[in-house]
C-alpha cells in the first residue's frame, strides 16, 4: 500500500513545487507595483521601466517581494494555498443558494450535464439501432455524426443559445442540447459497434429457432453491446460536462460553472 502511494504523493509534490516555484516570476510585477504604491523603494522606479524587464531579474533585484507574491488579491497565478482557501471558502463557508457558491453554480452544470446526457444517450441508442438494422440509415445517418464532430462546438454554442431563446427556451435546456450534441456520438459508434458485435454462429443460431429480429435484438445483440455501451457512456459524460461548460462561455451566463469561471 504504501508502495502504491509513494510515486503518488512524490508527483504531487512534483507539481505543487513547480507551482510555487512559477508563481514568483509570473506575480513579481504585480507585487512590486502595490508595494511601490505602499511607499516601498523598488528597482528601478516606475511600471513603464518595470515593463521590459526580464521577470527573473526583477526577482532577484526585489527579493523582499518575494513573500508577497503568495498573498496577492488578485494575482496573474494564484499559489495553490490560496486556491485551496477559495474553494473552502466557496463551498463550505457560504450558503448552497448564495450565487458566490461553487455548490449554487455546480448544481446549475450539473443539471444542464445530466440532462444533456441522457438526451444525447437516448439519441445515440435509437440512432445505433436504426444504422444496424436498416442498410440506408447506416449509409446515410453515420457518415453525417462522424461530419458533426468536425464542427466546433464554440462555433455553433452561441448559435444554438440564440436559437433557443428566440422560441422562448431558455435556462438549461439549450446548454442540454449542446451537451447532448457532444455526448450523442460516443454512444452512436459504441452501440453501432456492440450490436454488430455477436458471432455469425450464434445469429445463425437463433435464425435456425425461428427467432425474430426483436428476439434477436434482445436475446442476442443488446447484451452484447452492453460493454460496448457502458464503455461510450464513460466518454459521454465527460463530453456532456465539456458541453455544459462551453454552453456557459460565450453566452453571457450569470450562473454555472462556465460563468462563475468568467466572472473570476
């Protein structure tokens, strides 16, 4: 067990360590302006004159501002003690309904990923099922899901949004859609590939007992596809949350994840 760990926690300390070491040069800046504002002499005098200069250098010529690029206000990197105080900060210490709440706008992601996947689950499903069992579906319907994952998402995002709410849509329903539109097509290529997955020997098998082709569906090809499912399904979560994010970015959003990371 505490082999197992060990590789662990050295890469985290790897990280942190790097994080740390980056913070310095990346805030220097910014430290020595508020200090300079303070009264504080600083080399050489002036933002303009600071501009130009190599981070590096201005590290080592004001090494007493150090300590104050870990406990900027609003810094260019954040260290990681001061995201860690944010996020308690933000989940624990304020209120589920207060719209400063990482929970209030989690939940609000939330509800537009869970809804958008079983959407774009319930899409792939039916989309799998007609592209096995009717030759012009497969001809036809496939070629176009491959073609409307080339299309970026941030392309068409606003669009979908616009389009909604010109019907009088709004809230998470679009950012469903857009959700269900990443997360529908891991799930159309996984089920395609689960159905068509059983032996030729055992679909002669069940032709030999008389069976129909929705016996055959449900006797022999759906449990076939089930690893081959629950397989997609892992990618079409991510997917969703991916789009329920993006649905926030470009839209002038005032809750979820994706305008709480805007807002700052």
């Amino acid at each position: 067990m505490r082999r197992s760990f060990l590789p662990i926690v050295v890469v985290i300390a790897g990280l942190l360590a790097i994080w740390y070491a980056a913070v310095v040069p990346m805030n220097i800046k910014i430290a020595l302006t508020a200090a300079e504002r303070s009264g504080i002499a600083v080399t050489p005098v002036g933002a303009k004159e600071r501009r130009d200069r190599s981070a590096m250098l201005l590290v080592v010529q004001n090494s007493f501002a150090i300590k104050d690029t870990f406990a900027l206000e609003r810094p260019r990197l954040p260290a990681p003690h001061q995201v860690a105080t944010e996020l308690w900060n933000s989940t624990v210490n304020k209120k589920i309904t207060s719209k400063r709440s990482l929970v209030f706008h989690g939940w609000i992601t939330l509800s537009s990923t869970l809804l958008g996947f079983a959407i774009g689950t319930g899409l792939g499903i039916l989309l799998a099922i007609g592209i096995v069992y009717n030759r012009a579906m497969d001809m036809s319907v496939m070629p176009w899901a491959i073609a409307s994952q080339t299309i970026p998402i941030l392309a068409i995002a606003p669009m979908i949004i616009v389009v909604f709410n010109s019907v009088g849509l709004q809230g998470i329903f679009p950012k469903a859609i857009i959700s269900a539109y990443l997360s529908f097509f891991p799930v159309v290529v996984g089920m395609v590939k689960g159905l068509r997955s059983p032996d030729q020997m055992h679909l002669d098998l069940l032709k030999t007992y008389n069976a129909s082709s929705m016996e055959g569906f449900w006797k022999l090809r759906l449990p076939s596809s089930m690893p081959f499912l629950f397989a997609s399904l892992k990618i079409g979560i991510a997917a969703s949350l991916v789009g329920a994010i993006v649905g926030e970015l470009p839209t002038g959003a005032v809750r979820g994840l994706g305008a709480r990371l805007l807002s700052g």
